[in-house]
C-alpha cells in the first residue's frame, strides 16, 4: 500500500468512525428525551394522585373533627 492509499483508507475510517459517533449521540439524545417525557408524564401522574389524596383527606379530616369536638361537648356536660 502506497501513501496515498494509507491516507485515502485513514480518512474513510476516521468518517466512518465520526458518523458511527454522530448516530450514537443521535440514539442517545432520542433516548433521553423519550426518558424526560416518561418522568413528566410521571410527574403529572404523581401530582394528581397526591390533589386526589388532598382531597379525601380534607374530606375525612372535617368529619372527624366535628365527631371529636362533638364527643368532647358530650363528655363536658
């Protein structure tokens, strides 16, 4: 092999090598965005979970503190 076709050779490698990089970086950024999509879908699940449990515990928390209050009077009189 002469010099030319040492060097012809090495650059082929070197772009096949930069475009093997380039589609690597690629998948990678596709898949840390199909990730940061998953975790806010799953941010927005947990939220809503959490208002729902808000909610049932404002809805449980009155009463019981209306029976509480009830059964204090009743033990005062």
């Amino acid at each position: 092999m002469n010099q030319q076709q040492t060097s012809t050779e090495s650059t082929k490698n070197q772009v096949k090598a930069e475009l093997q990089i380039e589609q690597l970086i690629n998948s990678i950024r596709t898949e840390l965005f199909d990730i940061r999509n998953e975790a806010q879908a799953q941010r927005f699940e947990i939220e809503n979970q959490r208002n729902e449990l808000m909610k049932k515990s404002k809805g449980i928390v009155y009463p019981l503190i209306f029976f509480v209050l009830s059964l204090r009077n009743m033990y005062y009189e």
